[in-house]
C-alpha cells in the first residue's frame, strides 16, 4: 500500500511585535537658537535583512524646526537622523517578505545649546512578515484505498513590489513670497487594484505650505494632488488579493519659490515610497478521509492556519478639540500659525461590522503676545476616535496609515484653542482560517479474511453513504451496486444487503 506526498504552500502572515524606542537626534541650526517654535518629524526605513530569527534594519529621523534666532530672525532647518533597531521572533524566517513600518510618537528637546537643538524622539516599530507555509498533504493511487476528496480554498504569498515616485504640485500666489517657513507632505493610498502581472496603486498627496509673503505676513496653504502608478509583480492576475500602503521620504522634499512674469508660485515635489504585496486564491483537491478494504490504517491530521486578505478601504472622519493654556502662560493674541501636524493611531478594531479607529492628532501652534511682542507656541493634542462600516471578519490584523487634513486652530478669548481638522485613515486587513486535512497515512494490520457470503448492515436514518462504507470496510460502489433502490443519505433506518465472494 503506497501513499505520496501531495504538499501545497498556503500564506501566513505574522504580525512583528509592536515596541517603542528612544533615538536622540543632534540638529545644528547653523546660527544660535533662541526659542524652539515647531518639530515636525517623520521617519521611513532605509534598509533591512530578513534572517532567520531576526530582521535587522536601518531607519532615518526626517526633522523640520523652525526656531527663532538670537538675532530675532524666524527660520527653518531640515536634518536628517540615521538609527538602527531590529525584531526578534521565531516566525521570522529567511526568505519572508518583511513589511517594516515605523511612526513617530512623541518627541521632548533635551537641550538648546548655541547652534545645537538635542532632540529625543520616541519612535514606534511595527508591521508583519508574510510568507508562504508548506503544508503536508498525501494522496493514494491503490486500489485497496478508498479517498474522500474535497474542495478546499486557500491563498498564497505571489510576492511583493516597491517602487519610488516623485509627485510634483504648484500653489500660485497673489503676492511676493519672501520666505518659506514650512512644508508638510502626507500621502494616502486610495485604491490597489491586481492586473496581470502588475499591480496599480493610485490616491492622494497633500502638502501645507506656510510662507512669509512681502509684507511680512504669516499665509498658508494646502495642495493636494493625484498619483496613479504601477509595481510589477509577477504572477498576479486580475482576480489577485492585493494590499499596499506609501509613505513620504521627508527628507527630500522641495518646496522652491518661482518668480516669472506671470507672478509667484511655489513649486513643491514629493518623493513618495509605494509598497504593495498580493496574493492568489485557488482551489486545491485534498484528502479528508480515508479507509483500506483490505487493512487497518493509522490516519494523522493535522490543522493549518492560511491568512486570507480583504479589500483595502479609506475611513474618513472629522476631529475637534481645545486646550487652555496655562495661566503662567502668554494669551494668545494672534496666531500666526501651526506646524508638526501628526496622527498617532493608538488602536484599532472590528465590531459588528464596524472598523474603528482610535489615535491622537498633535499640532504646535506658534502664536504672538502683544504685550512682550514675543512669539511662543503650544501643542495640543486631540484624541479622536473614528468608525465606518467594514468588511474584514473581527479578530483580523490591521495595518492603518491615517494623516490629518485641512488642520485649523482658532483662538478664543485669548487663552482657549480650538483645533479643527479631518483624518482620513488607509486600512489593510487580514484573517487567518484554520483549516485541516491528513498529513501521514500508515497500514498497520490486515483484516482476517470474511468467512461468510452475505452481510445485512443495519443503517440509521441521515446517513451517508461514505459512512456506512467506511464503517463495513468496504467500497461505496459496491453498496449502491448491490441496493440500487436506496438513495443516500438515508431518509429512514434501512438494512442494507451486502455480498461476498467466498474463496
């Protein structure tokens, strides 16, 4: 009696474990630094290795300060901090498609000491490997066996793609620009759509721009723009699952001033990172049960797990929020404006067909008092939660990318802000589904030879037919040969004829 091997590869996906650590960053402003105003950061990875046990990577600290000078000048330096960090886990194996995503959680200036700004920045690490699994199946080609085959639907990993775009947008001004304080980039992913053998990404890159204009007056600004491209992925067709997310390289965005006849504009460029990952959902035959008619067979089974994806969906909500500054603090008499504009998703999960989105969304507002004439700046802080029907089963793995748009602070009675904004959130979601089938197959006894040529089986009302032959050791041919007017499964208890060929 001969059994072979019939494995098949099925995706899993593992989330990394989620930690959070510290990286001090040593900015020199060129010039000696009066007062910090506005951080904004980001971060993004630069490299990594995937090997057995562990993942080993390098990331950047992208940072934008605008400070104020010992000489009274209001400007802006751009620096960038390299770290390294790794994750640790046994489902890390080499091979796997690792998914790194890192988000800048808060951040504290350790010192002003001259031209140098010490900056402790507590970065989040997070994200997944994915890989396909073998699983161990059999099959059998003997005469003595007979099969029970079933249907079974599983995905695999196809692979993963990432490709580097540049989104270029214009604002057009009405006056002079003198300065360009700050800029702020954030990318959402809309929509990933499979082809063969390619992968489309398209959604939406937002800008803020703040400018001094020649009247030495604080404006600004928000562009918005639209990407569409495609990453190669072979072996994707267009019924392919498909999940993808991008992030902005802050370092290397550009926002110039162009002066022509026409007037002024400022041209801004975006360096964006796309990532996208897709897999393929097929139908396999498999053996689910099985029984000799000649011997006695040890049957194993064993369970697997297979990480089934959902279509990616945008959430959108809007978030308010105030904060009253403290009384040894300045009144507000003007603001002139906000900057380091950040979202912090701090949880997120499914419910009753519900996703919900919980986070905080940061701004620093830098504002003027009139009785020192000085400038100060306060952050505030918003917690928010936002929901939207979804798809996706509960219990999933979610990845969510969320950003703030069109932030507005306002002030009241001189001591009371009010924070504004919309968040919209890019979610990718995942489940796994256990599943079964018979891993080893080992003969182990013959059964002694009938002594007798006919047999009267006893069968109760439901059932099949296939457990009636397995319970007698016999085929299923034979028992709808030999009761042809019996049809399965049983609507009542029947006693069933069988016959044998003495020897």
């Amino acid at each position: 009696m001969a059994f072979e091997t019939n494995n098949f590869n099925v995706a899993k996906k593992y989330c990394l474990a989620k930690s959070e650590f510290s990286v001090e960053c040593n900015v020199s402003a060129g010039e000696n630094v009066a007062k910090v105003l506005s951080v904004s950061l980001g971060s993004h990875l630069s490299s990594s290795e995937t090997l057995n046990g562990v993942i080993n990577y390098s990331g950047v600290i992208d940072t934008k300060i605008v400070f104020l000078s010992e000489d009274g000048q209001l400007n802006t330096v751009c620096s960038t901090c390299p770290f390294s960090s790794k994750f640790e886990s046994e489902n890390i194996e080499n091979g796997c498609f690792a998914d790194i995503k890192l988000k800048i959680i808060d951040y504290n200036i350790d010192s002003i000491n001259g031209e140098n700004i010490k900056i402790v920045v507590s970065v989040q690490q997070s994200g997944f490997v994915a890989c396909n699994k073998e699983v161990h199946s059999i099959r059998s080609n003997d005469d003595d066996v007979c099969l029970k085959n079933d249907e079974i639907n599983v995905v695999r990993f196809i692979g993963h793609a990432s490709e580097s775009i540049e989104v270029s947008s214009e604002i057009n001004i009405r006056d002079k620009v003198k300065k360009i304080i700050l800029s702020e980039s954030n990318v959402l992913v809309k929509s990933v759509e499979s082809g063969v053998n390619f992968v489309t990404m398209s959604g939406e890159v937002s800008t803020r721009v703040i400018f001094l204009n020649d009247n030495d007056k604080f404006e600004s600004g928000y562009v918005y723009d639209t990407f569409k491209e495609e990453l190669e992925i072979e072996g994707t067709t267009r019924d392919s699952l498909v999940e993808g997310r991008g992030e902005v390289k802050q370092e290397n965005v550009t926002a110039e001033i162009v002066e022509d006849e026409k007037g002024c504009k400022i041209a801004i460029k975006v360096p964006i990172e796309l990532h996208a990952t897709a897999y393929s959902e097929e139908s396999l035959m498999v053996v689910q049960d099985l029984y000799s008619t000649k011997s006695d067979i040890k049957v194993t089974t064993e369970s697997f797990d297979n990480s089934y994806v959902c279509p990616m969906e945008v959430v959108e909500g809007k978030i308010e929020g105030s904060l009253v500054l403290d009384e040894d603090k300045p009144r507000v008499d003007k603001i002139l404006f906000s900057g380091g504009n950040a979202v912090t998703v701090t949880n997120s999960y499914i419910n009753d067909g519900e996703i919900f989105i919980e986070g905080i969304a940061k701004t620093t507002v830098v504002y003027l008092n009139d009785e020192d004439n000085a400038l100060y700046s306060a952050q505030i802080d918003v917690p928010f939660t936002i929901s939207d029907k979804f798809s996706c089963p509960e219990g999933g793995i979610l990845v969510v990318d969320a950003i703030a748009d069109d932030v507005d602070v306002a002030v009241k009675k001189g001591r009371e802000l009010f924070y504004d904004a919309k968040v919209k959130a890019c979610v990718n979601c995942c489940y796994d589904k256990l599943s079964a089938v018979i891993t080893e197959a080992v003969e182990t006894e013959e059964y002694p030879p009938r002594d007798y040529a006919m047999e009267v089986v006893f069968a109760r009302a439901g059932q099949e037919l296939w457990e009636i032959a397995k319970s007698v050791k016999v085929k299923e041919e034979q028992i709808v040969t030999q009761n042809a007017d019996v049809t399965f499964p049983l609507a009542d208890d029947t006693s069933l004829i069988l016959f044998y060929q003495r020897v």
